[in-house]
C-alpha cells in the first residue's frame, strides 16, 4: 500500500486517507492488466469503455491473481467487448427505479422500508450494475443536508427502517452521514437504518475510527448489508473492516450477484458463505442479475440458479444458504426463486 518516503511521516499505515486510496484508484485498463502480468490480452479490450469507466482500488486488484485472466474479480471490472452487444430484453432501466422515485433521491417500494439514493458514487465500477446507465450526480438524496428525503419520511410513519444505497452511501464523507443523524434525531418512527455498502470489502480503510463512532454513537438499530460476490474478496484488512462494524454495534448481512463464470457453481458459493461467516456476516440474498443493457453475458438461467442453490442447501447449515431472488418491478418485496 502506502509506502513511507524516508523522512515522510505516517501516522497510521493500517488506515491510510480512504480519500486518497480512493483517488489513487486504476482507471486505466491497460494498467491493470499489466499489474497483473496479463499485458498480452490489450488487444482485446474494447476501444471505449461505453460510459462506464473502469475503476477499481489498489487493495482490491492486490487480491487477484496474476496471470490468471478468469480470475473472478478481475471478470467483475474489466471491460468486455460482449458489453456492446444489445441483447433483447436487457434495458438500462432493469427495475424501474425511475418509476418509483417519491422524491429526490427516494425509492419507497416496500412496506415500512424507505431507500435513499445517498450517493451515486461508488468506488468501484462493477459491469454488472445498473448504475452504468444512470447519469447521478454525486449527491443524491443527501443534497441540501437531506432535506427532501426527510421530509418524505416524516409524512409517512409507517416507515420504520431507513435504507441508505446508492451507489455507495459510505462514498459520502463522514460529516455528510452526521447531517443525516442530527435529522433522524425528531423522527422517532424509524427505528432502524440499515447501509447498503461494497466499500467495507473494496476500499476497507473507509471504515475509519470517525466513522465507527458516528456508527456506534447512533440511537438505532444498525444493519450493513456488504456486497460481494467470492470468497477471494476477503483478506485481513477486509475481516478487520468487518470487526469494527460489528464492534460498532452493527449486524452484518452480505448480498451477492449470481454471475457466470465469477462465482456460478457450488463450490465457489459455499466458500464465500463460508467465508463471510468467517468475518462475522450472514449470506441474505443471492440476487438473479437485474437484466441491464451490457450484462447479458453474466446472466445465469433460473432453473441453473435453482439446482446451485438446492446443492447449497445440501452442504450448508441452513443460516449459511442465502435466499435466491430477483427484483421485479411492481412486486411489494423481493421475489423468490
Ligand atoms: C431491495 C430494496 C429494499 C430492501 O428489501 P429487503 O427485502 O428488505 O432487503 C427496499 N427498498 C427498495 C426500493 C429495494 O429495491
Ligand atoms: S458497488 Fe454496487 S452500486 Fe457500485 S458499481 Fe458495484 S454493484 Fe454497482
């Protein structure tokens, strides 16, 4: 990571300026294939990257193998020609998020659950995602210390549990989170907020000590729900982001995206159950890919998606399986599998 110049004075190696790092990011596809000793496979890449830049942070190129052009991660932000490809049925708005917008930044589908769009950044670009499509500004619903986003949820007290996502909400520096805090202070029916994140996994140096305590210092219930997709995700600074949440009182839940050729066979799903358990966060939901225009190319087919999923259940205790689902617009929950 960061290495000290002689003289240079660094204060806490371990938890290098998340800013910086992110900063310091690979935007640059050649770079990263070359870091990873795969320079011969450039010519392959596609001559633009359709809008939807590669970026990816040091830590994380650090934990794929070199040489290894399947490697799992490595599949989840390179560019791939098959992006250009317009495969009937897969469109830039996969789940209608347009549609269900309350107001700026709001997404009110579910019964007694209110998601705001904090960020539309993230610190990583995965192919994958929705988020390709959308022309987000930075801020969202965190705009104008979140006022339209709170009014929302002061009208209606039949919501209980605020839901930040984004793009990545823990993208928002920590002052904007503490603005958020001091307007949920004269909401008493929300009783719990619950952050939908991939940074703890991507870029772990964001979970900073002024973070856990604007985390622990909160008078909620606190769930984080990371994302990641294989066990080869995790390493010490990684298990050591997730101790901190749960030290700050938060319940950790991961939601992973079935992909094909990243983590579509048995084996691969166990370990990462397996592995979160080992960081102390329980498998939620293993999503069917949102068909989104430049994705064809990950989709996994139900029934295939069934059969990995009942060989999950035939191998792991029961809390280690996740529930199989798809977002389908219109529908009052997330449908199962
Ligand atoms: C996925 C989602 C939620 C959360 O659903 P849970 O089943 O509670 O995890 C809430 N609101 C919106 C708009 C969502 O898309
Ligand atoms: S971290 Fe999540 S929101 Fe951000 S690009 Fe990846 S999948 Fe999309």
């Amino acid at each position: 990571m960061i290495t000290a110049s002689p003289g240079a004075r660094i204060t806490s190696p371990a938890l290098a300026d998340w800013r910086q790092l992110w900063r310091d990011s690979v935007t640059d596809s050649r770079e990263l294939l070359s870091l990873l000793e795969l320079g011969h496979l450039a010519s392959r890449l596609p001559a633009e990257d359709a809008g939807f830049a590669l970026r990816v942070p040091r830590g994380f190129v650090a934990r794929m193998r070199p040489g290894d052009a399947a490697d799992p991660l490595l599949l989840q932000v390179l560019p791939q020609l098959a992006e250009q490809e317009h495969v009937p049925g897969f469109v830039t708005d996969a789940v209608g998020d347009l549609a269900s917008r309350e107001t700026q930044g709001v997404l009110h589908k579910y019964q007694g659950r209110a998601l705001l769009i904090a960020s539309g950044s993230c610190a990583i670009n995965c192919r994958y995602c929705f988020r390709r499509h959308f022309p987000y500004g930075d801020e969202m619903a965190a705009a104008g210390q979140w006022r339209q986003a709170l009014e929302h949820v002061r009208q209606d007290t039949s919501i209980n549990e605020l839901i930040l996502s984004g793009g990545d909400p823990l993208a928002l520096a920590t002052g904007k989170l503490e603005e958020l805090s001091r307007g949920l202070a004269d909401l008493p029916h929300i009783t719990r907020l619950r952050i939908h994140t991939r940074l703890p996994i991507v870029l772990p140096e964001r979970i900073d000590a002024p973070f856990v305590e604007w985390l622990r210092a909160l008078p909620l219930q606190k769930i984080v729900v990371l994302h990641a997709n294989h066990a080869n995700e995790f390493d010490d600074p990684v298990d050591a982001a997730c101790a901190r949440l749960r030290d700050a009182g938060a319940t950790l839940l991961n939601q992973s995206v079935l992909l094909r050729g990243i983590n579509d066979d048995a084996g691969t799903l166990a370990a990462l159950s397996e592995r979160l358990f080992a960081a102390g966060v329980l498998s939620y939901y293993l999503h069917q890919l949102d068909r989104v225009q430049g994705a064809a190319h990950f989709e996994v087919s139900d029934t295939q998606a069934q059969s990995l999923v009942e060989a999950l259940r035939s191998r792991l205790p029961g809390y280690l399986v996740p529930k199989l689902v798809r977002e389908v617009e219109g529908d009052p929950s997330k449908r199962p599998l």
